[in-house]
C-alpha cells in the first residue's frame, strides 16, 4: 500500500472554511449593526420625551442628562437587550444616557452614551464623552 502525503486542504475543506468565516463576519455585523440600533433608540425615545416635557425651561447654551434609567421608568423605552451577550441591561446599574443640550437659538442637539455589557458607544473624538448623534455608527464600537 503507498503511503499518501498529505499537502494541505482540499478544495471542498477550503470552500467549508471560507463559509465559516462568512458566516461569522455576517453575524458579527448584524450584531454592530443591533447596538447601534439601540443607540438610535436612545436618541428617539430622547427626543420623544424632550418634546413631551419640553425642555423650553433649558437656558439657551445648557444641557440635561436624560438616563436610560430614566427613560425606562417613564415607560418611554423597553429595557435593552445586549446583541453581544443577550442580557437585559439593568435598568439600576446601567450608566447609559442621552445628552440634550439647547443651542442658542430653537435647536437642540443629541449625543449618546452607550454602554452594554463587553461595549460601548461612548468615546468621541479619543476621550471617553456622548456621541452626536449623526457620528453613531459601527466604527465608534469600542469595547468595554
């Protein structure tokens, strides 16, 4: 019997391998996609409680910090769940916020902070601070 030197994979083990990988790469994004998502959340559920309580009482130039807290205690929001981890974020523990903050005219601007269990979307510009709202994306993950 000859003996068989085996050389590397076959075509067949190389088509399974890349179809693994795909698959994970699929999954991991549509997870990036998941948490900002929920940061978009954040910002309109934000937005809904801003003009049903009306910041109108806000200075012009200041801000208010509605907490993820507190959103889901005025039954604005449903807890979020981790796309990572699949855990329900603590509604006592959990330090996620909006930051609202008036302009000196009628605008009002939007930042969040999202911080789930192995990530966040919290770090703008290289220091630990809300995002606007118009920079969440997948790219500003960072791990926790």
């Amino acid at each position: 019997m000859l003996g068989r030197v085996k050389r590397g994979m076959t075509l067949i083990e190389l088509l399974v391998v890349l179809a693994i990988v795909g698959i994970v790469a699929v999954i991991e994004k549509a997870r990036e996609r998941a948490f900002v998502s929920d940061a978009y959340g954040l910002y309109e559920v934000a937005r809904l409680y801003v003009g049903a309580e009306s910041v109108e009482f806000l200075p012009a130039r200041s801000s208010a910090v509605l907490s993820y807290s507190e959103l889901v205690k005025h039954g604005l929001l449903h807890p979020i769940q981790d796309p990572f981890t699949g855990n329900v974020l603590s509604i006592e523990t959990n330090p996620s916020y909006v930051l609202v903050t008036k302009q000196e005219g009628d605008g009002i601007d939007y930042a969040v902070c999202l911080k789930e269990e192995t990530k966040q979307l919290c770090d703008y510009r290289g220091r630990e601070q809300p995002i606007p709202v118009e920079a969440l994306t997948s790219e500003a993950i960072r791990d926790r």
